[in-house]
C-alpha cells in the first residue's frame, strides 16, 4: 500500500482493503511523518491500530 491507498502489491479481500484505507485516513499525518522519519534514518513512532 500507498500512503495515498493505492495497492503496490499482492491484493486484499474488500472488507480488509476498506479497513486498511480507514486506518490510512485517519493517520494520514502520523504516516507521512513517520515517512520523513524513515527517509532521515530515524527511529518510526507507533501509530495505533485501528478501533
């Protein structure tokens, strides 16, 4: 998966996928942070499941 939710690769059941977009949603800022973080070799921050 994309941050923006596009599929890269392999598939997922719909239900599944649809989950995995809300979640994406919902942290989108905390992802792209923790992309900048990446890019930079530093450490992630975890970023809660969803609920």
């Amino acid at each position: 998966m994309s941050v923006d939710g596009a599929v890269l690769a392999g598939d997922l059941e719909p239900r599944a996928l649809g989950l995995v977009l809300d979640w994406a949603r919902a942290h989108r800022d905390d992802l792209l942070a923790n992309w900048e973080r990446a890019r930079q070799n530093q450490p992630l921050v975890a970023i809660p499941p969803l609920q």
